[in-house]
C-alpha cells in the first residue's frame, strides 16, 4: 500500500472507531459542549494511537457529514466496525470505554451539568443523579446489539455495564 494509501487507511480507521461514540452523543438529539470535548479527546487519543495528524477541524467536517445523515451511513460503518472488532477483538474494550466516556460527559442540562461537576449534588436535592440519559442508555444498549457484544466480547460487555452502573450519583 502506498504512503498516501495507508495514511488514508489510517484516517479512515480513527473516524470508524469514533463512529459509535458519534451516535451516542447525539442520542438526545443535541451534542453539547462536553460531549464535542470528549469527542475530540477520543479522537487526540486514536491520532496519537496510530500516528494519524488528522486536527479536529478536519474530524469535526467529517463528523458533521456523516452525523447529518447518520441513519444512511450507520450499517455501513457498523458493518466495517464488526469487521475490524473480528480482526482486533482488543478494541472491544475500548469501544465501552468510548461509548460511556461521550454518555457520561453530559446529563443533557447545562445547569446539571455544572452542579455535577462543581459537586453541588446538595442544589439537586431529591433528583436523580444518573449521567447517562435514556436515549443514551438506549443508543448504547443498540450499538451493545449492533456490535455483537455479548457473543464477540462478553468480558467488555461486562465491563461496560459496570461503568454503566457507576453513573448514578
């Protein structure tokens, strides 16, 4: 494969595996500013991994293109995801960890989000304090499906669902 090939490969393979952590964030049907943070950290993580100068403006263009019309573009990217997670089965864990690291970044409420992250759980006296919304829970319990999680890699399936439960405040 030839240097442009193979970086292009590379590129290709950091937007994959973000691609889920994507859908997550915008579950609720708004990514907020905690959530394009984490975004972007996972994606300064998988640059850094595999050597990959792609800046977040570029990731934030192809993000945007591909979350415009995600339902078009979701078997896709499942597909070619379930085949690289057959191949490196490794980053099973890491999907988990991505898919709860975006659900956890924000409650979906600014003003929540402030008081969790200051530790004023005593301004939301008698609320429930879970970080991850319904519509996030339910997004990741459909990638869990989607991804073959149970069947492929029972151990980061259990270890997501304990990340999971650790979202209660």
């Amino acid at each position: 494969m030839s240097g442009g090939r193979a970086w292009k490969a590379q590129v290709f393979e950091v937007i994959l595996r973000t691609f889920p952590a994507v859908l997550v964030a915008q579950a609720d049907g708004f990514t907020d500013t905690s959530e394009v943070q984490r975004l972007e950290e996972i994606v300064a993580f998988l640059c850094k991994q595999e050597k990959v100068p792609l800046d977040a403006w570029d990731w934030r263009a192809e993000m945007r293109y591909l979350a415009i019309d995600s339902p078009f573009w979701r078997e896709r990217f499942m597909a070619a995801l379930r085949e690289l997670l057959q191949t490196r089965p490794e980053l099973y864990r890491e999907q988990a960890e991505f898919l709860f690291a975006v659900a956890a970044a924000s409650t979906g409420d600014i003003t929540r989000n402030l008081l969790l992250r200051l530790r004023r759980h005593e301004n939301l006296a008698g609320e429930s304090f879970e970080l991850i919304s319904a519509s996030e829970k339910a997004e990741i319990e459909r990638l869990i499906a989607e991804l073959g999680f149970a069947d492929k890699a029972p151990e980061a399936l259990s270890y997501l669902r304990q990340l999971l439960a650790q979202a209660h405040g």
